[in-house]
C-alpha cells in the first residue's frame, strides 16, 4: 500500500508567495560560507543540511491523497481539492496510468472539490472514474460546481466514464475492504478505513474531535484501535483551535492524544491552516514531538504532510 500526498492544506489553496520566497533566499544566503560554495559535494552537503522549512515547502494545494496497491492497477483516492491536479499532470506523464480511480469524498466543502473540474484523466475516453460518499447528494453536488456561471466547462463534458455511489455500509474493491465514520464537522464529514493485507489505513480530515471518539465504543474499537496510520486534520495550534471552536478541525495536540489513546502507530499530520508558513508547520512538527516526549508516549509515529509525500505501508 503506497500513500502519496498531492494536497495537504485545508480550507483554500495557499501558494508561496514571491516574498515568502526572497525571505527563504535571504536566510539559505545569511547561512552560507565561501567554504559552503567551493565544490558541488560543498554544495550539496550544504544544502542537505537546511531545515526544511528553507529547502523546499509543505505545498500550497489542498486535500487530496491517493493510495495504490502492487497487485491492483485501480487507484484509491481521498478528496478532490486542488491537489487533484497535481496528480493528474503526474497520471498522465507517465508511461502507463491508471484507467479506473475510485474517489472518496469527505464532504463537498470547497476546498475538497475544486481540483475535479482540472482534473486531466477526467477528460481521457479511456478513463473510468467512480465515486463515493455516505452522504446523498453527490453526483449533484459535483455537478453543481461545473454549472454556469460557476465555471465555464460541464460534467456532461467530461469524456470520462462516471459511476456515483451511495455509500450505505462497507464496501469491497477488489481486496479491499472500505469503511466509512461519520465525525464532527458543519455540514457532517465522513473519514474513510483501508483494510489490506492485515494493514490498517485511516484517512480522516475535517473531522473535530470530541470525547466520544475516544470512548472504547464497539465502533470506534473496530475503526481506530492499532491502525498502522491515520493522516488526521490537525490544522491548529491550540490557541487557535480554543476561538475557533465548532470550525470543524482539531489542536494538534488533540491528534496527538487521540492517535495515542487508539494505540495508532503512525501519525501524519494533515490539512494545515492556510495561514501558516512552512516554518510555523515545522514548529508544530516539532512541538508535537516535544509534546509525545513530555507525555511519556513512545509509540507514536509523527510525519508532517507534504506535498509530493509517499508513505509505503
């Protein structure tokens, strides 16, 4: 099972902006010695050694993950925020892409639908794509975004096949078995479990967090408990998460306990706050850590989404 991470942001794209770019030249510069500069492996070495914050960012685009299995071509994927393009452009450069995708949406906010109507497989004959949500309404929904004067090109223009499903209990692809959860959001979002192979994969943004998801229910035991990874909203740091209260995502910390509370191995942390620069993402990153440390939780993986991200499970 092999995750890759397109989008990562929530609630709006969020590119870096030319001067948040002088400012990482500026300080990569203010770092450098004429030693640094004297050979390509100098170079190199100096360059490896910039936190990530400097080298490189945590991308602009939102929600969207797609997750592929060796023994099956059909690909999985999580969202359609603007991330979705991304993943067309790199579908459609390789030699051989995918025919069948089988999309799941959390919830039909925006930033989790923008990225269909630039999505280029959707556009390729040869292509089959089907879509699901436990929530009534999707094909409309999809469809209303691509209406007049919303935008300028229809569904019905899409060449694609398209399949719409209502998704009322598990579902089986292939091998795999498929779950949905309904959690807390405005409007109501659903996080959705992979189970392949005895490995346990959750996807579970714009979902807040509240005492029940952490209560020993038959539910949440058969959904949550050891799962090998969840890439979990963790937009927030808890100042924030305290006056935006009923928003619909979660203090990292919060994360951090529930992935703890469940015995989750792996935690990648997930639809970061459009307003935070990479260097406020990575500082999380770090606090997270500090936190595991100072609450003595030592089984908890922590990964920062990334755009261009791939996890192997």
């Amino acid at each position: 099972m092999r995750i890759n991470f397109w989008g990562v942001r929530g609630s709006l794209p969020s590119p870096v902006l030319p001067a948040q770019i002088k400012s990482k030249i500026s300080a990569i510069l203010e770092k450098a010695t004429p030693e640094d500069m004297e050979s390509a492996e100098s170079r190199e070495r100096f360059l490896s050694g910039l936190p990530p914050w400097l080298f490189g960012t945590v991308g602009g685009n939102t929600s969207c993950i797609s997750v592929s299995f060796d023994d099956m071509s059909d690909i999985i994927v999580f969202d359609c925020g603007s991330g979705m393009r991304e993943m067309g452009i790199a579908r459609s450069a390789a030699q051989s892409g995918p025919s069948h995708y089988h999309i799941f949406l959390s919830h039909f906010h925006w930033d989790h639908i923008l990225g269909l109507p630039f999505f280029n497989p959707a556009y390729d004959p040869s292509v089959s794509l089907d879509f699901y949500s436990p929530k009534p309404g999707l094909e409309e929904n999809l469809r209303a975004q691509m209406a007049e004067p919303y935008f300028p090109v229809k569904m019905e223009n899409m060449a694609s096949s398209k399949k719409y499903h209502l998704m009322e209990s598990p579902i089986r692809i292939g091998a795999l078995n498929i779950h949905s959860k309904k959690m807390k959001h405005p409007g109501e979002s659903h996080c959705y479990m992979i189970n392949e192979n005895g490995k346990r994969f959750i996807y579970a943004t714009d979902a807040e967090l509240s005492n029940d998801d952490f209560m020993p229910t038959g539910e949440n035991t058969a959904f949550f408990k050891d799962a090998d990874m969840i890439v979990l909203d963790c937009q927030y740091t808890l100042d924030d998460a305290i006056d935006k209260n009923n928003w619909g995502h979660n203090a990292f910390s919060l994360s951090v306990d529930f992935a703890a509370n469940w015995g989750i191995k792996h935690l990648v942390m997930f639809h970061h706050d459009p307003a935070y620069s990479d260097r406020k993402l990575y500082g999380i990153l770090q606090s997270a850590r500090w936190y595991l440390e100072r609450m003595n939780i030592t089984k908890v993986e922590l990964t920062l989404a990334t755009e261009g991200l791939e996890i192997s499970l």
